[in-house]
C-alpha cells in the first residue's frame, strides 16, 4: 500500500521541486531567434508606399521583411523566400500576409512587383522602432514583433516555424 502511494506522491513532489528550482529544459524548437519581450506593434499604422492606404499589422501572421537603403541582391533572395514561404503555407495562405517596409521609396528600385503581387510596400520613418532592424521577423496576428531571423538563414527555418505556429495558434 506504501508503494503505491508513493508512486503517486514522489512524480508530484519532483514537480513541486523542480518548480521551486526554476528549472526549465533544455532546448527549443524554434529556428529563428525569440524576442522576449514582443515589441508591440499593433497599434502602429503605415502608410503604403503605392498609395496613402494604411496598414495594421494586426488581424493575421505577416512576414515582415525591413530594407534600410537598396534592394540589393540578398534583400531580393529574401523577398523571393518570404513569397516560398507564404505559398507553402497551402490552405493557411490566407492567414498569412507579407510586408517590406522600407524608409526611402528608392529601395524598390530592383524590386519587380509583377513577381511579388502579394506584397505590401510600407513607408517608415528611418527613426522609427519597426525599421531599426533589417531582416526578416514574424509578427503575431495580435501585432506583436515575436521572431527575428538571421539574414543567412535558410527561409525552411521561417517556414517550419510559421506552420508550427499557424497549428498552434486559433487567431488570425
């Protein structure tokens, strides 16, 4: 009788232990590097560089791609990749939008918009937060900045994490 309560007692007891310890495991499993805290982008408005249309990043998943000068030839692969990766996404497509956000509209100059017509251009001021950081990041649908992704990564670790996320997740 004993041991059976113990085999009861002692997994919450090793719960209660390591809670107090603070201990957490090893490892994760997303690619791209987690902000912690999100920056909190949802109430940010931007003006589209096409036209005095405004944009919120919240309401869906959106891969947000920033550009500070030219688009050169490593800014286009990655508008390349974040379309790859927004039309491998299937049925979820629609959950998904793209942004560039540039501060100077010259930087579109090498960017063919017939290849990319699912990309919002947005206008930042070069002071602005959102365009302090070039790269690629994935903004939640409640518009906060969660993901950052290295220039040189592969745009598979984008993808594996949007479709986890897109599993997880009820909104947007």
């Amino acid at each position: 009788m004993i041991l059976v309560a113990l085999l009861f007692v002692l997994p919450l007891l090793l719960a209660v232990s390591l809670f107090v310890a603070d201990w957490r495991p090893g490892g994760s499993v997303n690619r791209g590097e987690l902000i912690v805290p999100p920056m909190d982008a949802a109430g940010v408005e931007l003006e589209a560089v096409n036209g005095g249309e405004k944009h919120r990043f919240a309401g869906r998943w959106t891969l947000l791609h920033t550009v500070k000068d030219a688009c050169d030839t490593n800014c286009l692969r990655r508008l390349y990749d974040t379309r790859q990766v927004r039309l491998a996404m299937g049925r979820d497509i629609d959950r998904v939008q793209r942004y560039l956000l540039v501060t100077d509209a010259h930087a579109l100059a090498d960017v063919d918009q017939a290849q990319h017509p699912d990309l919002v251009v947005l206008r930042a001021p070069s002071e602005d937060i959102l365009s302090a950081e070039v790269g690629v990041r994935i903004v939640d649908p409640l518009g906060n900045i969660m993901m950052r992704y290295d220039p040189a990564q592969p745009a598979d670790d984008v993808l594996k994490d949007l479709k986890r996320l897109l599993k997880l997740s009820t909104v947007g």
